[in-house]
C-alpha cells in the first residue's frame, strides 16, 4: 500500500535526496559552530551542573 501510495506522487525520488542534503547541511553547520566556538565558554558551561550557585545565576563569562 506505502509502495502504490509513493508510486502515484510525482518526483517522488527527489525526497531522498533533498532529505539527505538537509541534514548534511544542518549536522555541518553546527559542527562548524561548535569548533569555531571558545573553549572558555564551553568549559564554562560544563561546569554548570556542578556549581553551588543560585539557579539562573551565571558566573561563566
């Protein structure tokens, strides 16, 4: 039924392909986010779970 279904959409083969390039594209931006970023702060905010501080206090920066 799923086969007959995606047979009767037109250019159905696109769909893989666009899906594919999508999520290439968002797993490459943030893996060039998080390389470029500083290391400081994400020391920073590994730290997070294990300071004292009041909750929403941020002391990282």
């Amino acid at each position: 039924m799923i086969s007959k279904a995606l047979s009767d959409i037109g250019n159905v083969s696109i769909y893989p392909i666009a899906t594919l390039i999508i999520f290439f594209s968002v797993f490459t931006v943030m893996l060039v986010i998080v390389l470029r970023g500083k290391k400081s702060k994400y020391d920073a905010l590994a730290q997070l779970p294990l300071n004292d501080s009041a909750p929403g206090e941020f002391n990282g920066r």
